[in-house]
C-alpha cells in the first residue's frame, strides 16, 4: 500500500515537469501569406510539407526576405557548381529570435527533392558561433560543431545582426568564411562540394538575405 502512495505521489510530480517541457518546446509561427518563392526558386522544409505554407519569402530590396515558421532549405535548380568556385550571401537577422536560430549557406546540393538529398551547410547564430554539417538523406553528419568566432557579428543595438558568410572552394580545401575572416578550413573530401548552391533558413526567424551568388572561379 505504501509502495502504490509512492509511485502515485512520483507519478503526479513527474507530469508538471513534463508538462512544462511541452510548454517550452519552440513550436513553428504561424506565418501569413505564406506557401510561395520569388521566380525560379525551389523549397524543401524539414517537416515535410511541400505546400511551404510556413514560410513567405518576398523579393525585396535586390535580396530575397524570410518569414519563416518551419525550417527548410531554398535553391535554384539551374545553380549546380563544380570545380572550383565560391558561393556567398549577406544576412541580416532583423530581430533576434525567441532561442539561437541558425542560417547560412549551402553547397553540393544533389537530389534535393528525394529520399537521398544531400549537401553541405555552413550556418551562423545569433550567439556568435557557427556550425557546418552535411545532409545525407535522414543524417546530418558533423563536420564543425557549434564554435564562438569573433568575426561573427552580434545583434546590435537594435538587436538586428549583419554577417556575410562565404564558401571558398578550392581544388583540395573547403574555406569557410564570415565577413571574409576564415573560420575553418577542411579538406574537400570530407564536405559534398559538387552541387547546387543555396540557402538554409532554419524556424522562426525574420531574415533578409542579399547578394547571395555563387561563381566560378
């Protein structure tokens, strides 16, 4: 009889403490007049839905400027690169979000719309550090973990942050850079380097991005 107490009492204090999880977790926004792309770009969000219904992207400016609730990745299929070339887009996070949300750029983009997609991606945070890993299908194996740099600028006063990342890739060496300060450099058989370039847009975050191109070298 004691022992039932006990798990009851275990029991009632445990499901606060779950419910308070719940709580936390940092579901998607709602975004209004979401569900298309500025002409000749293609979308694949994380969730799934094909619809992009959460998120609005809006030419605007010369650059492209994101709402987003769900996190995706945004390409123009006719921007395959091979050999050596390098990719680049300035962000600009116009207000900070409710946890660290990461974006940035992608290379190597193959079969982006099946089972096997795969890609390297390059991405910043509103905390300072910035991550590069690669999709392979349902995996996203590491190459850098999160990591602090100094050439990654913090929100500012007005709590917008302005970086410009790069993706220098050579004949046997990735470069990867933020406002043009190299935060790693690895060799190029460890990323998938030979694909459509691109962008990634993780959940939650009002983002305008600019000048995004990637050129041969």
């Amino acid at each position: 009889m004691k022992r039932l107490a006990i798990l009851s009492i275990t029991a009632l204090l445990t499901v606060p403490v779950f419910a308070q999880h719940q709580h936390d977790a940092d579901a998607d926004k709602k975004i209004t007049g979401g569900g298309s792309l500025p002409s000749g770009w293609k979308g694949r969000l994380d969730s799934g839905d094909k619809t992009l219904a959460g998120v609005k992207a809006t030419p605007m400016g010369g650059g492209i400027h994101f709402m987003t609730g769900p996190a995706g990745i945004y390409y123009r299929p006719a921007g395959k690169m091979t050999g050596t070339y390098e990719a680049h887009a300035t962000f600009t996070q116009m207000e900070p979000a409710a946890h660290p949300e990461a974006y940035g750029l992608i290379i190597g983009g193959a079969d982006l719309e099946g089972a096997g997609q795969k890609y390297t991606y390059f991405i910043v945070r509103q905390d300072g550090k910035f991550m590069i890993k690669r999709r392979a299908g349902a995996e996203t194996p590491t190459v850098a973990d999160w990591t602090d740099s100094a050439a990654i600028k913090k929100p500012d006063a007005k709590g917008r942050m302005i970086n410009t990342l790069s993706i220098d890739v050579a004949k046997d060496k990735v470069h990867f850079l933020v406002n043009g300060a190299e935060v790693l450099a690895t060799d190029a058989a460890k990323v998938d380097a030979a694909g459509i370039a691109g962008l990634r847009v993780n959940h939650n975050l009002n983002l305008h991005v600019e000048g995004f191109a990637a050129k041969a070298r």
